[in-house]
C-alpha cells in the first residue's frame, strides 16, 4: 500500500531524529547549552496563559505531542509551584474536550493557590496538598482514577530516594501506552557545583532514580525518541513509556 504525503513526511522526521541522537557532537552542544543557560535561570522566564510554567519550551512541546497522542482522562502531576504546567495541561485538554489534571504539592502557597483557582483553566484542575509519597494521598488518588487512562509526570523533590519512591507509588496508575515523565533527569548531566543549595545533585537525581527503577520494573521503557528530538530537554531518559 502506498504510503500518504504526511505518513512519508512523519518516516522522514523519524529517521532524521534518530540521526540527531546519534550524532554525540550535536547531543553535547544540547546539554552545554541547557548548562550554560541554567546560570541565568532559563527556564523560570516562560510562563503559559499568565502563569511562571518553570520549564524548557522544547519538553513543553513534547507534553503536548504526548497528551494529544495518549488524550490522557486523568494527568497527575507532584509539584505545583506557581501553577503553569497544570494550567497548561488543563488547557490542552479543555482543547481536547475532556480530562482533569491533579496537582499534588506538600506546600501550596496562598497566592498561587488563589491565582491558579481564578485562572479560566481552573474547572479542569484539582489540588491536594500533602507528601506525594504519603500512602494515605496516594491511595485516595488510586481510587480516584481507577479506571481511567492516566499520564503521570513527576516534578517534586529531585532526589533519589523520593522520586524512586514516587515512580513505585505513581508509576503502576499509568496506563499501557501512556507515559510517566520524570522532570529534571538533567541533574545527572550538569556540573558538580550546580546545586550547591539543594539536596539533590550528581548521583543523588531523578535520572539515577528512573535508572533504579526501570532495574526493579519491567513495564516502562524509556522513550529516547522525545529527547533525540528536543536536544534540549530537563528530562533525559525521563520519558517514561508504559508498555506492558
């Protein structure tokens, strides 16, 4: 059977992006880019429909491609901050015509709570403040999208031992051919003097927890397809496809 123009355009795109992922030269200007910008704080100067997003536009793009193909009914999300990727997401499934997003945050600031509530996006969010990894929150989750098609990202604490515990307590919620993203993998990639402030740095990140736990579990694969095609992206190896 013939191939459409668009169906030869997308096998195009797919060979050209697995060439960028080979070519290590053009991978590392990617990641020295992402380093060098993150001295100024590069991805906190977006917003999305009025609201700090606190993210690269590429894995935003990437969010959106994913959510359009899964058309997830439920997208849960751990860490809120000022609110603009739930807005976001909220907002490419008011397009799409149905689904909620669940924002999870242990601390919910005032301001933002009310700035998010007023925002014309708010109908499709919920927000539950608590530890994400609280096995009372999480169960009331669990029984909240039972039977639903879920998306998953992870944007809280960055550190080994809670996003691991994070990926085993939200990671099983997500549905076969949907994805769990694990943001801020880039930890790992980044100078030893990144995060002088933080708890979190080379070895001790989210990319060392996604490594863990794909050891432990076999029913996700990372697809190195999204960050072939960002180059820069906070979340190598983060995009996480369930396959089984």
């Amino acid at each position: 059977m013939n191939k459409t123009p668009f169906e030869v355009f997308q096998d195009e795109c797919q060979a050209e992006v697995a060439a960028q992922g080979r070519d290590t030269r053009l991978v590392a200007l990617g990641q020295q880019f992402y380093n060098e910008s993150a001295r100024h704080k590069y991805t906190y100067h977006f917003s999305w429909m009025g609201r700090p997003i606190i993210q690269t536009p590429q894995d935003m793009i990437a969010m959106q491609e994913l959510i359009w193909a899964v058309r997830p009914e439920v997208i849960i999300e751990t860490g809120i901050a000022h609110g603009g990727s739930i807005l976001y997401y909220a907002s490419l499934l008011q397009l799409i015509g149905e689904g909620e997003v669940i924002g999870i945050d242990i601390d919910i600031r005032q301001h933002n709570r009310e700035a998010i509530e007023a925002h014309p996006m708010s109908h499709r969010v919920s927000m539950i403040q608590g530890s994400s990894i609280d096995p009372a929150l999480v169960e009331k989750v669990r029984e909240r999208v039972a039977g639903k098609r879920v998306m998953v990202v992870l944007d809280s604490n960055h550190t080994h031992e809670h996003v691991l515990e994070e990926l085993r307590l939200y990671a099983p919620l997500v549905s076969v051919g949907s994805y769990c993203v694990v943001m801020d993998t880039v930890v790992e990639d980044m100078p030893e003097d990144a995060f002088p402030d933080r708890p979190w740095g080379k070895g001790d990140n989210p990319k060392t927890a996604v490594w863990a736990y794909l050891e432990e579990n076999r029913d996700f694969e990372i697809d190195a397809s999204v960050q072939n095609k960002l180059l820069i992206t906070v979340a190598s190896d983060g995009y996480l496809r369930r396959v089984r």
